[in-house]
C-alpha cells in the first residue's frame, strides 16, 4: 500500500508540478521577445530564470523516470538510484 501511495505521489508531483513550469517558459521567452529584455541589467536575472527552469525540468524527468521504473518493478526487485539520478 506503501509503495503504491509513493509511486502515485511521484507521479502526480511531477505532472502538476508541469502546468506551473511551463507558464513560467511562456512567460519567459514573451519577456526575452520585450525590447527591455535587452538591456544588460536584465540578462543576468533572466539567465538565472532559465537555469531554474531548465534544472526543474530535469528534476520532473527524473521522477516520472522513476514512477515508470517503478511500474516496471516486479514484486521484491529494486532499482539503483543513482542511475535514476544521472539518467
């Protein structure tokens, strides 16, 4: 029971968590299409904007891999979670 309320919270987390990030991508390229985008004070906040979406993404990947690992998962077998990590 356990481990099937996990595999549905890795899963559910990391598809709601899809929504919010990709109103931040939209908003993000209409503010890099802006002419004050431009301006070299805004690079560098953007570029961290960026960054933090791109490692959100990453991190939702890595859990639904791991939720469709998980499915896969035959009673007893486990999987290494460090491979989860770096792939």
């Amino acid at each position: 029971m356990f481990i099937k309320r996990e595999k549905d919270f890795t899963r559910d987390v990391s598809h709601e968590l899809r929504t919010p990030l990709s109103v931040i991508k939209g908003a993000l390229e209409l503010i890099r299409l802006s002419h004050s985008s431009k301006s070299p004070e805004m690079q560098k906040p953007l570029g961290r904007i960026e960054r933090s979406v791109k490692d959100m993404e990453e991190t939702i990947e890595t859990l639904l891999w791991i939720a469709r690992e998980e499915n896969k998962e035959v009673s007893g077998a486990s999987f290494n979670i460090n491979e989860a990590a770096e792939r």
